[in-house]
C-alpha cells in the first residue's frame, strides 16, 4: 500500500459562486447528455456550505447539428413558480413533466441555473 500525506494534495476552491450560471452543451461532442434540475457544488466554494443551483430557463435547438448552414430551430422554457412554460414561436405551452425532461436532455441547448437563497 502507498501512503499519501494529505498535505501535498492541493485543493481549488471558488471562493464567491455568482448569483447565475450559464452552461452551454456542447451536442456534437455529447449525445443526449442530463439536464439536472438542481447542480450542488458542495463543497468546492470556500465557506464549505451547500449551493444548490436550481435550472430556471432553458433554450433548446431542434434540427440538423451536422450543419450550420441549416440553423435548426430554437425554443425556450421558463420556470414560473412550479410551472414550466414552453415558448416556440408564437406557441406558448406547458408539456408534461415527461415531454419536458425528454426535451430538455434532446435539445437542451443553453442552460441557465440560479442559485437558491440561503435560509
């Protein structure tokens, strides 16, 4: 067995995490990858607390990834209180929480988490 002194192990920390995080998923690396609806960054900011960010909105881009030149087509979703409200166009539905997740890990495209307030 080896042993490993535990100080020469550095760790990274960030020490002030932003109000809002935006991811961007990149679909022709990764083939349906999960959309979560909370990201927990544990530990890894410096006052060692929970922070739980929550998905608020999504954009999603249906089409041919494989080219550019086609552009896809693009939605949007919004969280209002419980509800998830899907824009596309001049349609404005709210899918079941099936048809939304299935969409979300699809299409998701740009994804904006905000983080939740401490109590």
């Amino acid at each position: 067995s080896v042993e490993v002194n535990p100080l020469e192990f550095k760790q990274k920390r960030i020490a002030s995490l932003p109000p809002m995080l935006q991811i961007c998923v990149n679909r022709l690396q990764s083939k349906n990858p999960q959309i979560d609806a909370v990201i927990d960054f544990g530990s890894l900011h410096a006052d060692n607390g929970h922070a739980n960010y929550h998905l608020k909105s999504i954009i999603c881009r249906g089409g041919d990834n494989s080219s550019s030149e086609s552009g896809g087509h693009y939605w949007y979703y919004r969280k209002e209180g419980t509800q998830w409200i899907r824009y596309d166009d001049a349609n404005v539905t709210c899918p079941t929480a099936e048809v939304r997740q299935k969409e979300f890990n699809e299409s998701g495209y740009h994804c904006f988490y905000y983080k939740e307030a401490k109590s």
